[in-house]
C-alpha cells in the first residue's frame, strides 16, 4: 500500500534546487550550450535499472523546470509508489540544452531519496505484524534533512523529532555531565518537565537496566534502550509496561531487527535509513528531435 506522505514545501524545494544548478553549472553548461542546437527538442524517460520506492519527484520536476520553464514533467509513479525493474517513473520533455544541463541535478535528488526511501521500506517489512514503527534520526545529510525525512516516509517509516529545538531527548552525554556535577537525575527531569510545554516530547535514553527506574521517576514518556541485548530489551520493556514507551536503538541491521521489534518495544530508530542507504540506480535515457 502506498504511504499517505504528505508533500514538501515548494519555496524549500526550489530554494535547494537552484543551489543545486547553481553548484553543477554556475556560469552556464558549456558542453550543452556549445554542441546542441537551440531548435532541438529532447523526451527523455527516467527508467528504473532495480526494483524500489519513488521518493522525490517534487525536486526532480524543480530541477528541468528551474532549468527552463518550457520543459514538462510527467509523472508515471508518484512518491511512496512502488517500481520494479524496467519500469517508466517520468518522462521529461522540452529543449534539449535544458534537459541536458538539468539531468544530473534531477537525478541525484530523486536517486538518493528513492535509495532511503526503498531502504526504509524494507526495514517496514522485515518488523510487520509485530506493531514496532520503524523510525529516522537525526544522522542527515547537512542542509538536506526535511528531504531525507519526506524519503522516510515515503518508504512507510516514521519520522522522530525533526531537530533539537522539536524534543527533550537526554542522552548519555547529556546524563554524563548532570552526574559530574552531583545533580539528581531524577530531580533534574522532573525539573526540566515541568518546565517545559506540554506538546513537547519528554525522552530520556538508558543504556543499562539499572538507569530504568530513575528516569521513569523523572517523568520520561519515552525510555530510548541503547545497544541493549535483545534479552535486556525484553526485560525492560516488561518492566517499563505501559508507564511509558520505549525505543530500541543501537546494533539495528535488516539482520537483527526482526527479533529487536519482537522483544515488545514500540518503536526502533535506525542511523542507517539516511546515513548508509545506496542511492538506487535510475536512468534518464533521452532521444531529441529537430523542431518545425
């Protein structure tokens, strides 16, 4: 089934891609403009080499229409479908030049994305039936974060907190310094809760089953259980029940995530969605024709 994702936000998309012609062709394309004719027309199709998830389309179009507003992109698959082998995703058509100046900027956007987002949806796979959601992190690509996570969900993951401004997350760093300075965790994360706007997640990670009952004691809503062996996490989430949700993180491969997501935790959050993921192999084939 196709994942209901909702679209991204045009200005941002723009603004990327013309840094991003910008970056690939600053004083022009020397090649195009020099050896193709201005009176050629070129339709190229963007045909998928391996079976995948579409992610990206928005800045694909962006890519041939910022280029020159006289190319027009068709979309055979939208993002969140499914593709196999040999399949059309888009056809592309308009002056040559454009297309060609405008084809490696369209395609790595929509070849990185698809990469995360069919990554992602074999994560999905691998945890269904088991009611674990499979979630991103914060391991993006610099200045291209809210794309990688617009990927996720096209593969059917789940987005966690989008930046440091969007969730209390305490992690070990963060508990290593409160303890060098003699502070109370518990005290403390009651503090900080009470502190903070209702609406704001409230998670605190834990490394060892001993560190449980203190930050449940602090109000934790979410338990983050890092590198836990698989017989840790199902004796933490026995004892954490339903007085707060718990997240699997650490040592997460296609491998292991089947039996992570059957220990009973809610969700398992994965670096690798965005920061390992193969970009998928699409191809642009173009054919061009002398205008009337």
């Amino acid at each position: 089934m196709t994942p209901n994702v909702a679209k991204l936000d045009q200005n941002l998309v723009d603004a990327t891609v013309r840094e991003a012609l910008h970056e690939d062709a600053p004083t022009g394309d020397v090649t195009a403009n020099s050896i193709i004719p201005a009176d050629l027309d070129a339709t190229a199709t963007l045909m998928a080499r391996g079976p995948g998830v579409m992610a990206g389309e928005q800045l694909f179009e962006a890519a041939f229409r910022l280029t020159d507003p006289r190319i027009a992109v068709t979309l055979e698959v939208r993002d969140g479908d499914s593709f196999v082998a040999g399949d059309c995703l888009a056809t592309v058509h308009g002056p040559a030049r454009g297309v060609l100046t405008a084809e490696r900027v369209g395609l790595n956007f929509v070849q990185r994305l698809s990469g995360i987002a069919t990554l992602t949806s074999r994560y999905v796979s691998a945890v269904a039936g088991t009611g674990a959601v499979i979630l991103d992190t914060r391991k993006t690509t610099p200045t291209l974060r809210a794309f990688e996570r617009h990927a996720v969900a096209c593969g059917g993951g789940t987005n966690h907190r989008f930046s440091l401004s969007h969730g209390f997350m305490a992690k070990d760093n963060h508990l290593a310094v409160l303890a060098a300075g003699g502070k109370d965790l518990s005290v403390e994360l009651r503090r900080v809760k009470s502190e903070l706007a209702d609406n704001i997640p409230f998670e605190v990670e834990v490394d060892r089953l001993d560190q449980i009952d203190a930050v449940l004691a602090g109000g934790a809503d979410i338990v983050m259980l890092d590198n836990f062996s698989l017989a840790d996490l199902a004796t933490a989430v026995a004892h954490i029940g339903a007085r707060a949700r718990t997240e699997a993180s650490g040592g997460v491969n296609l491998t292991t995530v089947r039996a992570i997501a059957e220990t009973g935790v809610d969700t398992i959050s994965v670096g690798a969605l965005t920061h390992s993921a193969p970009a998928l192999d699409l191809g642009l084939d173009i054919s061009l024709e002398t205008q009337d």
